[in-house]
C-alpha cells in the first residue's frame, strides 16, 4: 500500500473521532500499552518470559504515566528495562502529532490482520514502524481476550433476549460478499443489558441461527420468556426449535417497513401514520379497537396492505402480554439498532474487511465497550415491574 493510497482512510478516521472523541477510548489506551510493549520487546530482544541467545536485556517492571490526549487520559504502564536504556518516543511524538497519531491507532485497530497495511501507514504518520511479528502479536493478544468474552459462562438466567444481524462486506478468496454479522442483547433480571454473542455467518438461515442461538445455551443461556427479533423465516423457525417457552415479538419496526410493499408507489401518508399510532395504545383491547377502525377506513383503498396486515400484524402485539412500563423499549429491536449504527460509524471507516477474522475483531471489540458501557451504567429496565405483573397474571388465571 503507497503512502497517498493511506491517506484517504486516515482522514476519514480523523473525522470520526472528530465527531465522537469518546468513542475508542479504550481501544486506543489498548493500542497503546500493546504499542509499549511490542517497543520493549523490540529493544530487549525478547518477549516476556522468552528464553534467548539474542538477548539484548532484561526487564524490571513498569512506571505509571499519564497521558492525556483527546479522547481523554489514558492511563498507561511504560515498561523499563534494567539497565535504565529503554526509551520510548511514544509520548514525545504523541503531542507532537496527536490527531495523526490517535488516527494510526485507529487504524491499526480496524485493519486488524494487513501487518503490511499497519506498518505502512504507522511509518506514514509517526515516521515509526513496527515489525509485522510485533503487530501480529498485538493482534494474537487482542484476538484472545475477545474470544475469552464471546465464550464467558452466562450464569444468570435472562428475561428478554434482542436478536439481530447486519451485514459486512468481506473479502474471500478474492471476491467480496456480504456477510452476516450475529447479535444477541439479553436483558437480566437486574434490569440490565448485555450483549451476549457477536458472530459472523455466511448469510442468515434457520441452520445459522439455530447454531447461533445452540451455543448461547451451551453458554449457559436460561429462563428466556421473550424474544424480539425481525420477520425472517430462518431466525423464527431457530426460535421455534431452541426457544420452545418463549413469545416471540415481531419488530413493529420492520412490519412498518414491509407494509410498503404492500402499498402502491403513491399512497396516502396518513395511512401507515394511522397504523404506527397502534403502537402507542395502552393495551391489545385499545389497539385491536383501533386496528378494526384502521381496516374499515382503508381496505376499499388498500385491499392488498390490509390483508397482510389482517394476517400478520398479530405477532406484532405480542409485546402487550408485558407491563405496560416494558412496551416502549421490547415492541421493536430499535435498541439493538442503535447499536448496530454505532457499529457502522466504523466499519464505514474499512469498507471491505480482508477476511471475516478482521471484520469480527472489529464488531466484537466495539461491542464489548458497549457491552462495558451497559453494565456500568443504571438499570434498562425495572424488573419489579414484570415481577408484579406475573403475579397478577397468575392470580387471574386461578
């Protein structure tokens, strides 16, 4: 890769911390202190605990250091050698050329396994580069904490559970295909949200998300009640098979966007407007009133859009069953949603990942943050309010 062929893509990573400096704070300050000791080991010869002839020292610890940059301070360990001659010009370089260097990071990161692209544009910006065995060291080391998260035993049992996939172009043998990415939020009984698995699949099918949602039970997924997930065949029949006790909930969402092509190319806006007010009824008695009225108002217009919605909107309701205080955030998978933008804020930064590896290492790390970011913020949900709810529940049903 030419330095000019870099350039374009370190300006778009500028723009995106630009917009939202907060965004890889954490990714960077890993960057970093990977950084660090890849220089260590550089200079010394050796990796840690590494037996070798070729051994230029040895190391004695590390020295705490503050770095503030614009995404934020950083907090690093700088490692130091025993005969006090490892320097780095990390921190030098970094306030000399802060953005530039916050933008190799960047890049690093989200071109994952291209050591050649990685080296290149380091040495482009910091007039510095890196081994490749460093790099990929770093990569191996990022690689490994990822997957101990995407394999941790799910010990509480989870009430809700959000399923969704987008899609990555992805480079394979040459030629470039879309390839579905796999998310799973569950919802705890605590309230909280957590992003259970990310993975990659070849295309959504009922084979790829029944292998999907098997291994998050193998994880130790339990006690699921309610599921929301769009309208695809493969993801409801997997459902189905390997969520037999819960209900499943279609995303009114996406059901809006269907209605469309159920509707000539010129129809009356009010029509769907009138549709989606059903979903900010009190409850299924009000909605289905509402729905009726909506049908004798429309269907003489509309004949082919009311049918479908005569015989599918049903799935949509299924979010009425919950407390009422539950419905605005499991009637769609707008939360997942917003995830997945987050997701594509960087993605959009590669465009075509150079295999499925390095389009996963990207996901999983950013989902991770978010996943972090979750479970240090307040609760999602009150859990009370459905605790309360089933007890009603039971107590009319006796």
């Amino acid at each position: 890769m030419t330095r000019s062929e870099a350039k374009p893509a370190i300006v778009t990573v500028k723009d995106l911390f630009a917009q939202n400096p907060d965004g890889l704070r954490a990714v960077v300050r890993t960057v970093l202190q990977e950084v660090l000791e890849a220089e260590m080991t550089e200079a010394v010869g050796a990796a840690k605990g590494e037996r070798s002839d070729g051994r230029l020292g040895y190391r004695a610890g590390y020295y705490g250091r503050t770095l503030v940059t614009r995404v934020g301070k950083l907090e690093l360990r700088v490692p130091q050698d025993r005969d006090g001659r490892f320097s780095t010009e990390l921190f030098e370089r970094y306030q000399r050329s802060e953005r530039a260097l916050v933008a190799t990071l960047a890049e690093m990161y989200v071109q994952g396994v291209s050591t050649r692209k990685v080296k290149a544009i380091t040495e482009e910006l910091c007039g510095h580069a890196f081994s490749a065995s460093s790099i990929s060291a770093i990569n191996k080391r990022l690689d490994e904490s990822l997957k101990a998260f995407a394999e941790r035993p799910l010990v509480e049992p989870f009430a809700y559970l959000i399923l969704d996939a987008r899609y990555e172009k992805v480079r394979e043998a040459g030629i470039v295909t879309s390839q579905a990415v796999l998310i799973a939020v569950g919802i705890d009984w605590d309230g909280r949200r957590q992003i259970l698995a990310v993975e990659m699949a070849n295309r959504e099918s009922r084979s790829s998300w029944k292998d999907f949602l098997v291994r998050l039970r193998s994880r130790g997924l339990q006690g699921v009640e309610f599921v929301v997930a769009d309208d695809h065949a493969g993801l409801r029949a997997a459902i189905r098979e390997v969520l037999t006790e819960a209900a499943y909930q279609r995303c009114y969402v996406h059901f809006l966007r269907n209605a469309l092509d159920h509707l000539p190319r010129k129809h009356a806006d009010d029509c769907l407007q009138e549709l989606r007010w059903l979903y900010d009824r009190r409850d299924l008695t009000e909605a289905k009133a509402d729905l009726a009225a909506w049908i004798a108002k429309w269907q003489a217009r509309y004949p082919r859009l009311v049918a479908w919605v005569e015989e599918t909107i049903e799935e949509t309701f299924t979010y009425f069953r919950l407390p009422r205080q539950h419905h605005k955030h499991m009637k769609s998978t707008n939360m997942l949603e917003r995830l997945n933008e987050e997701i594509r804020r960087r993605t959009y930064v590669v465009r075509i990942f150079p295999n499925a590896e390095s389009c996963l290492r990207l996901v999983r790390a950013l989902t991770v943050e978010t996943h972090e970011n979750w479970m240090e913020a307040n609760r999602y949900l009150n859990m009370d309010d459905l605790r309360e709810h089933k007890k009603i529940a039971l107590r009319q049903a006796a």
